[in-house]
C-alpha cells in the first residue's frame, strides 16, 4: 500500500474522490504522477474512505490512511452543496460525496481526479481507470 509523502510539487491542483484515493493507497502505477500532486478533498470523501477501508483492513490501519488525507481537507459552503445537490438531481447515480467533491473541484479550480464511471464525459475531470 502507497503512502501519501511531500505533497504539493505539482502545479496543478487535484480534488481527488474517494476512488482515487483508494488507488492511490493501493499504489495503482496509473495514479503514480498523483502521488506527489497538490491535492484536496472533503472530509465526506474522508468518511467514505474510512468506512470503505475498514471493509477491507483493520479498523487501525484504516484510521491511518484517513489520517494521512485529514492535511488535505478543503472547506465546503453553502454554495458547494447547493451545486452538488442540483447535479445529483440530475445525475441520480452519483454519490453524494462525489457530488460534493465535484462542486468543491469546480469551485477551486481543480481537476476531479477519479476513476468513477459516471464522471467519465463530464468536464473538469482527469479520468483514470484501473
């Protein structure tokens, strides 16, 4: 499993989903230009991760990883959840982490890193499948 390290050396600025954190933690090689990349995310994403991780590991070993993504939590308003909910209106499927993120992404200007079938055509998106 990857570990997150000296974060901020790229220029571009990426809202990663829970998806991509999940391939990030498992070293997936196709995420491997993200893993020293300026990122942000959600603490909803956070707390997808969490309960996920800990389907799949000890409760320690997930608490750990969130820990590490805690540094990279960007603040959510109003405004984000009022977008998000209009998208999700539209777009059922999404969750509502994912709808959240994607507000927030556009918001500040970053590309929504994930892997989640149903962001592939949208905009704003650097889409990465296993």
């Amino acid at each position: 499993m990857k570990e997150i390290k000296n974060r901020g050396m790229s220029e571009e600025l990426y809202f990663l989903d829970t998806y991509a954190i999940f391939e990030i933690i498992k070293g997936n090689p196709q995420y491997e230009k993200y893993f020293n990349a300026n990122i942000i995310t959600t603490i909803f994403n956070l707390a997808e991760l969490n309960y996920n991780l800990k389907k799949e590991m000890t409760g320690e070993m997930a608490d750990k990883y969130t820990e590490d993504y805690f540094n990279f939590i960007i603040q959510v308003t109003l405004g984000d959840i009022k977008n998000a909910m209009d998208l999700k209106t539209k777009h059922r499927n999404l969750s509502i982490p994912d709808a959240i993120g994607y507000a927030v992404a556009k918001r500040c200007n970053a590309k929504f890193l994930t892997g989640d079938d149903d962001f592939e055509h949208f905009d704003n998106v650097e889409f990465v499948k296993k």
